[in-house]
C-alpha cells in the first residue's frame, strides 16, 4: 500500500502524531495503575457471573434500557456511598456514570470552555487537566498550595485581579481530596471558604474526587458538593482507584442546569455496560469490605517508597508523608532537572513523572516528580528507586552519598 | 439547594439542553438495539469466567497493560475477522478498539475536519453522522442512493464541482456494506470506482462497516479497505450488531499515518477492558457459529415487519426486501410528514425514526421512516405497526384501506 498523503486534510492544531507503543518501563512508576494482588479477582467474578446470568439480555439495548445516565442499580449505589461517604445527599437521577472520569473531564470542559476562557487550579495539578486546558486554548490559573491543599488567600487574590480586568473565570478545578500530586487534604473549613468566595465571583467549581477512597485512615471532610448551598458544584469520581482503572469507569453528580448541558456532549451511547453491570453487583455488597484492605495494602507501598528514597536519596529528597492516594510528591535539590531525569531514568528502565508536567509553574516544579506507588511491587519499589538515585547521582551529581549496605546486597 | 444560574458560563453553540429521560417507548422501533433472545448470554458468562479468572488481576494496570489499541487477543480475533470476512490484510498493530463505532465517528471528525470544511457522504445517512456534521460545521454534500448504493456517477458530478469552487473535500463518509438506513449493498465495481474516485480527487475515505456481519446470506463483496491500494481508507466497526450494542465496543483499522493522529484524540485513557476481554475470550471460538443463527432471527423479523406493513398499510408503504441489517427504510405517500407522524405516535407508544433526521435532503426524506425490528418481539411488530398505521390514518388518511380482519382479532 503506497502512502496516502493526509497533511494537507489535517485541521490546524492537532496534537503531535503519536508514536508506537513500546510497552511499560520495567520499573514503572507513573499513571495511575493499582495493584494487581488488591484486584478483587473472585469478588468480581463472582460478580459477573450472577448478573451476566440474570441480566445478560439486556445488553441487547443500549444502556441496558435504563437511560443515559447510567445503569440504576450502579447508580444507585452511588447515590449511598456519596451520602456515606462524602456527605452528598443526591439521588440515582442526579448520578451520571461515564467512562472514566477522564470523560467528566472532557464533558465539563466541552460545556463551559471556550477558546481564551480562564479557569482556576492547584498550581501542581493532574496532568490529564493541565493538557486539556491546554489544548482547548484557555488561561489557566495556578493557585499555591500548602499542607491543606489550595490556599483561599491566594484563591481570594487571584479572583479579585480576574475581576479588576473584567474577566470571569469559567470555573475553579480542584481536587480538594488526596491533591494530584501533592496527596493534600483540603479541611472542611479551607473548603467551605473556598465555596464562598466561588460563590462571591460567580464561579463554577468541579470537584475531582478521585482519590477520596484511598485515604488511610478512612476518614475525610464532607465533599464540596455536599457543602455547597448555592447549587455551583459539579462532582466527578471514579472507580478506576478503588477498584481497577482498565474498567473505565467514573460518575459525576451535578445540579440538572448543567447536567442537562453535558449530556448531550455525551455522544457515545452510553458507558461500557458490563463494567458497570459487575460493579454494582460487585460493589454494593463488598466495597466496603475491600477498600479498607486496598488502602492497607497501598500504605504499605507508599512506607516502602519513603523508606527507599530516605536510603538512597537521604535528605536530598523531601516529601511529606502522604495521607493516602497512590503517588508521592517528591522534590529533589534544586539542581536537578526532571525532564531530564526523566529521560535518562527511561533508558535504565524507569518511568517517573517529571513535574514540569503537573504544574502550570514550571520553574517550581522542575526538580518535583510524581512517583507513583501501587503498581510495582515492593521489591520493584527499592530497585527502581535505587536505580533513580544512581542516575540521579550521575547526571546531576545528587544524592552525594553512596547508597548503603541494604543496595550492595540487593 | 438554589439555582445556581449557568448561563453566563455556557460558551456559544452548545446542542440544546438534554430533557429528563422517560424510559422506552412501548413499541420501541429506533436506536440500534438487538433482539434479546440472540444475545449469546451462556457465552458471554463462560468467557467472562475464564477470562476474568485468568486475567482479572491485570485491570489494575491501564488498558490492561496491552497499549493504547487495546486488548491485544482482541485485536488478534479481529485481523483474523477482517481477512476472512472483508478481505482486509492487516495486522493487530493496525486496529485500534474504540468505544463504540461512535467513538470512530469522532475520532475520524477530530482529525480531519475544521468549521467550514467539506465532507461527502450518502444523501439518505446515519442521524448519528449527520448530527455531528451539523455540531461541526462542516458542509456535507449528500449523494443520492439507487438499489447499489451511493451513486458513483452523482459522486464524480459532485467530485468535479467541488474542484471547479477550489473545494477539497476531506473525506467521504460511506456505509457501502448495509447502509444506514437503505441496507443497500455496493458491489464490488462501484466500490473501485468510488476508490478511484477518491484517489483521483485525493480525498479520505471513511468506510462505516458496522452492519457487515449482518447480511442474510453472509456473503459481501471486499471492503473498501481491502480493495484499496492508495491508502487513504479509514476502516471501522463495531461489536454492537454482532454481539451487543451496550457493551460499546468498536474497532478501527486505518494507515499509521493518520492513526497516529487520531490516537492522541483517544483522550479516554482506554476503552473498557472487561467489554474487551470477554468478546475476544467469546468471539474467538464462538463468533461464526453465533452470528448465522442471529441472522437468522433477524431474517424472520423483518418478514414479520414486512408482513405487518403490507397488510396496514398496503400499498402506502413502499420498501426494498432488505438484504440484511436491522432497520427497513420505508416509503408512505407525499402527503406524509413522517416528523409529524413520528410525534403522534409516539404518544400512542409507537417511536419510529423519522426521515428528515436521517438525510441530508429533508424535502426527500419528509415521507421516509426507518424503522429497527431487532429488538421488538415479533408481536410488538404486528401490534405497534398496527398503530402506526391507524395513527398515520388519523393524522395523514392514508393508508386508506381498513385493517383486514387479522388486525381486527387482534
């Protein structure tokens, strides 16, 4: 077959060709892969096979029959496990499910962004937004963060500058709950601040909730959701971290005003259905069950990682101890560049993060990375990190110190 | 909760507002739904057993860690389909899985089209198509159908105009293997005419495969891709007309050089794997034998709808003996507005697919109907034709004739 010349049909602003997969690092610590010994394997099973058998015939209809919001008895249980969980009193016909919550993404966006819109974010933030925003050619705000997630001094400040040159941000993104990537926890007080400024200044607010189920202790603030009482929240979360994210499957709550704006951008016909058909019947009568033992289990990653970094990295690598979620934000010493650790790291089988791509400052986040934790085992964990620190150590000269004893022998 | 106003936040030219869902029409004869007695339910539950228990634990890792084409024995199943089937020769490298053939939809628009270009496709065509053609502003030159397909000499007509106007279209959109909604077939020597023509031309092809594996006799001339030597066809299909629509699961097969545009516009992370998993754990034994008996079923509904509309409405329904598919595209008099026809049915619990939703030519298309028989059973058929008839009576006096008296047991 001769090569057929598409560049003169391609529109203007498409993103970079991609290139052909390659596989997965060795050693690979990035994306938001979980741990294949937490898949409930048997549970799901299980779970497939009671309703494949009782409700297999309904795949012959698009979404099972039950509408585009989503298959109900899924639905349903979301609306008890957001009461329980995240304060949110909403019912099954306030519940969209999509696939993935990188769909809620995509929906929010398409209905409200328009080319040279602004929109406000954590200053270090997912990198899954961070391209959309860019892509879809909006302003996009960095607000600091501390130990409490999004700093509603600097939030207060930055709208009030939107608003003396006349621009209304479209929305206020956030991930109030176990941050992408610096594992923050927003307190309900910050949140309900953050509510009311939003509220003052007009603004939309999407709450990404993704990473609320994994937080070790169980316990979290009320969503913001749940908080607000002006109707301006719209709520995504996933079950791509509780339970496995090949699955794609995610769900948004929203106000109808707006919910009723994205579904028609929801021009897929509908979820996955088996997904969403093994989850219910997995979930309603064992979630609760197994996310305490996914937590344990990603606990005792996460201690394996900062003990791993403290033994080859010592005090050249900060980090706060993470409150849950399946990733740590690590900084390195200031000479070190990421982007390029990053590149160097790869060719010796291991995939980091770099900040600079999750953070709209890059400056600041230049000697950050992302390091992903659920997915290698412990063993891949000390390995890849050793091998991280030795090439750290040649291509910017830290951590100075030779890596101790427990390395020689591995 | 108060009404927050989303208003202001809405950019320009978003679809109008969803409405609430009301569940499925009585007699429901639209949307690409199947007949529930031929979803292969034992199949699917024993696939799913194997495969889950075999595989279950690698859902923790993103597209099951097989790349971003998806499941890779998937992917496999298909290059074996596509050859024996449709002549295509390619390899698993050269399919990407999509979520639903819609999905293709989109990811072909995104990589092609920009406001205000030019597009081809069947003047009677998929609403799915068209609407988001319209959503795109594109300019969409329909071209008229015979009992072959798109006419090619009409295609050259419109080719050669365009030139004239210093138009390139970028692409046509074809379903030459079972349309939608003519279920006409183009043989093979219009098929390389409209090649040559789009080789001449150099525009895109986009070959909408999705109903192939339906055709009653379940022999079909090679597909465009197959028979193309200048490389610019972009072939999809789909798993929902073989299998199950709500498992939305499609496939695409299209030249590195523009898959490799298209794929950075998969922005989903991955379709679902369970969906993925289970098919080609399914279909790889069991696809060729399940596919005739669904044939089969179908056959023997649209002999029943062909049936029912011969004998309510006469000779006021005029249509083609379908030569596989799941929909008639009928025919009542000129004095018919089938959107009308379509909104007094409905009331009566009868939805049908009106005309003017699937054509680009609205005055032509006003007294056309598509009407999907795969999923009512054979007495909601007879009954909801029945309906049909009398309100189209009511509402337009034809068909004239009375009911014989089969109808009046009824």
């Amino acid at each position: 077959m001769t090569a057929f010349d598409f560049t003169p049909l391609l529109p203007a602003g498409l993103p970079p060709a991609a290139a052909r997969w390659t596989g997965l690092a060795q050693y690979n610590f990035t994306g938001g892969n979980n741990d294949a010994d937490e898949v409930p394997v048997d549970g799901l099973l299980a779970a497939a096979d009671a309703v494949i058998g009782r409700e297999g015939r309904n795949l012959a209809t698009y979404n099972l029959g039950h509408g585009p919001l989503g298959y109900r008895p899924l639905r349903d249980f979301l609306a008890e496990k957001l009461k329980r969980d995240a304060g949110i009193a909403c019912t099954a016909d306030d519940i969209l499910i999509v696939s993935g919550s990188l769909q809620a993404l995509d929906l929010v966006n398409g209905a409200l962004l328009a080319r040279g819109d602004t929109v406000i974010c954590e200053k270090d933030c997912y990198q899954g937004t961070l391209t959309r925003f860019a892509r879809l050619g909006v302003n996009v705000i960095g607000i600091p963060l501390d130990k409490d997630g999004m700093r509603t001094d600097a939030l207060a400040t930055a709208l009030a500058d939107c608003k003396q040159r006349s621009v209304r941000p479209k929305m206020i993104y956030t991930i109030p709950t176990v941050q992408n990537p610096t594992a923050t926890i927003m307190p309900a007080a910050r949140r309900a601040e953050l509510l009311r400024l939003a509220g003052q200044y007009g603004v939309a607010v999407f709450e990404d909730d993704c990473y609320s189920d994994l937080i070790w202790d169980g316990e979290r603030p009320p969503a913001l959701y749940a908080m607000s009482t002006a109707g301006n929240v719209i709520h995504c979360g996933s079950f791509s971290k509780s339970i496995a994210p090949a699955l794609r499957v995610g769900f948004m709550v929203a106000p109808w005003a707006i919910m009723s704006r994205m579904l028609p951008l929801k021009t897929d016909a509908g979820s996955g259905a088996l997904e969403q058909m093994v989850l219910a019947e997995y979930c309603a009568p064992h979630f609760t069950t197994h996310v305490p033992a996914l937590r344990k289990a990603l606990r005792a990653k996460v201690e394996t990682l900062m003990e791993a970094l403290n033994e080859q990295f010592g005090t050249a690598a900060e980090f706060e101890d993470p409150q849950g979620g399946i990733f740590l934000w690590v900084k390195l010493p200031d000479t070190v560049d990421t982007m390029k650790l990053y590149q160097a790291a790869l060719k010796e089988g291991v995939a980091i993060n770099p900040g600079p791509e999750w953070s709209t400052d890059k400056a600041h986040a230049t000697p950050r990375l992302r390091i992903c934790f659920a997915s290698p085992t412990h063993r891949q964990i000390r390995e890849g990190v050793a091998i991280l620190a030795d090439v750290c150590r040649r291509e910017f000269g830290v951590p100075t110190r030779i890596a101790n004893v427990e390395r020689a022998r591995a």
